[in-house]
C-alpha cells in the first residue's frame, strides 16, 4: 500500500491503529476550523495526548501534509468502521460559518483525491448526502464526520462542495476521449476494375486512356487495380465516377491505394494517318473552327513543327488542339 506522492511535509503521529483492518474504498473529508499550514496541523497532531489524527492535511495554500501513512487508521471520524476503510483528510478553514477553505486548499483536496482513488483502485467518487449509505461504497463511498458525532464538520462550504468535488475528481480519473479528427490525408480513389491477370489490367488501362481518362494502376495483395484519380474531396470522385459511367465504365470508389505498377502501355503517338477529333475552337490560322467541325473524326494528312493538316477538311490545326482516337 503506497502514499500520495503529492505529498511534501511528513510528520507522523502517534495516534493511529497500525494497520487497518479495511481494504480503501472510502475518502472523508474534514474542515480544520483554521486557516492552517501542513507544519501547524502537524504539531496539532504529534502529542500522544491528543488523541487524534488524519491522514492527509491540506494547508491554506495547498501544499499537502502526511500524518498517518495509508496502510493504518487515522483516528479523525470518531468511527474504528469509518476509519478504518476511509483515507481522511483535514482541510485548513476559515474558524466560523461556513467555514471556507481558500481555492488553492480545495484544488489540492480534489488532486488529492484523484490521486488516492487512481492507487487504490477507486473507479468513480460517489455523493449522495445520504448517511443511510454509509458502508455502501457501490452507492456512495464519500463521507462526513457529521454523520458519526454531534459536529458540524466539515462545515458547510465544504459540505456543499461535495457533489462538485466528486465530479472533478471523475471527470479526471475518466477523461473523455477525445473526437478524432477526419484525416485529412484520405485521398477517393475511382476504382474501374481489379484483376489477378495483369494482362487484363493492362486492355482496361489502355482502353481508359483511349477514352481520354488519365489513369493508373495499382498492387494490392494478388490484384491489379486500375484506378482513375486521387481526390480530397468525396465530391470531386463522385462526379469522376459518373462520368466514367457515361463512357460506360463500372466505377467504385475506394480509399485503399497500393503499390503503384508500372504500366506497360505505350502512349500513342502523333503521326502521319493519325485519326484525330478536333479539341481546339481555332485554326492554326485564326479563323473560328465551326462546332460541327469538332463533331468528326479527321486523318493528320501532314505534320510540320507544332501543327498539323487534316486531310478530309484541308485545314490546319494546332497539335495541342486535336485528340488522338
């Protein structure tokens, strides 16, 4: 059994029953009625005829004391039952109603509970304000020493804070889990086919490209996937995937990349006896090319430098502006 490594002035009293004879499974907290340090309650403590003592004092300014170590029974409730399943606490106060204890001594209070619940297998602190509880701690395991002798203790500032401790101390033995955040590297994929055979792979691949879609393919596990695009936005895919439909491609859209594969396809060349489609909305020489011009498919008749002549409309256009077909 351990003590509060918060923990940082020592000075053990006599009074105490060594060990307890209770597992932990209880905290009480008690009000000094002064304002305090862990050095004065200390020597409150120390002689034998005091006949008194706690586990744990907070001070004024929330520095925390140790007068009976955890593995024996304080004598601070004027309960052997109490004390001897309960780690007590003395908090500095102030010495009248309602006996206030300053924000630096119930910070502390509270960490220090979290801490004797963390080590001694304590899951939640529970407060009822009900003395019929008392012993059981699957209901409530927080008590008062009002609740054993006629006292007012642990005053009525603290009394009031108890349900408001208890919530502090579980929301920080339990933490709520943070929201993931959307991984924003998720990249949708358009996924056209997937095949064991790369060969397949390959007369998909080539026959996406003579579509005029930009295309590649992957390895996942056995299978060759031939995958059109990588986008940020779902929506970007979606409108990908409809026009692959249109071109009357199957389409699926995944997240799952892979290992890029090489492709064997060679990209068609430019040249003499080419059938191309006009892409472009002007002739190499300036004229306004016709809509109905970009309707048919053309032979390239000649080649020179960045253009080319269609031989079935003796016209030449740009090679930027034609599409192979």
């Amino acid at each position: 059994m351990s003590n509060s490594p918060l923990v940082s002035y020592t000075k053990i009293s006599p009074n105490k029953t060594s060990p307890r004879n209770h597992k932990i499974d209880t905290i009480t907290i008690h009000c000094v009625v002064g304002q305090t340090s862990v050095e004065t309650l200390g020597n409150v403590f120390a002689p034998a005829s005091r006949k008194a003592s706690s586990n744990y004092g907070v001070g004024y300014d929330g520095r925390i004391g140790m007068y009976v170590e955890e593995k024996d029974r304080s004598w601070c409730t004027s309960s052997s039952a109490n004390d001897n399943r309960a780690i007590t606490i003395e908090v500095a106060s102030d010495t009248k109603h309602p006996y206030a204890v300053t924000d630096k001594a119930l910070e502390a209070t509270i960490e220090l509970c979290v801490d004797i619940c963390k080590r001694n297998g304590i899951k939640q602190l529970l407060w009822k304000g009900d003395k019929n509880l008392i012993g059981q701690v699957d209901k409530q395991n927080m008590t008062v020493h009002r609740w054993f002798a006629n006292k007012s203790c642990p005053g009525e500032y603290l009394y009031s804070k108890h349900l408001y401790i208890a919530a502090e101390v579980n929301k920080r033995l339990n933490p709520p889990k943070p929201t993931p955040k959307p991984d924003s590297k998720v990249l949708y994929r358009v996924q056209t086919g997937a095949f064991s055979n790369k060969a397949n792979a390959n007369a998909l691949e080539a026959k996406l490209k003579k579509a005029g879609f930009d295309t590649y393919m992957v390895k996942v596990g056995n299978l060759y996937k031939v995958q059109v695009g990588a986008f940020g936005v779902k929506a970007n895919a979606d409108t990908m995937a409809k026009r692959l439909k249109v071109a009357g491609f199957d389409t699926y859209i995944t997240t799952e990349s892979g290992t890029p594969v090489q492709s064997n396809i060679k990209a068609p060349t430019l040249k003499v006896g080419s059938k191309v489609k006009v892409t472009g909305t002007k002739y190499a020489t300036g004229q306004n090319i016709p809509s109905f011009v970009r309707n048919n498919t053309y032979t390239v008749q000649q080649i020179s430098g960045d253009r080319v002549l269609l031989k079935e409309i003796i016209s030449w256009v740009y090679k930027k502006d034609v599409k192979l077909v």
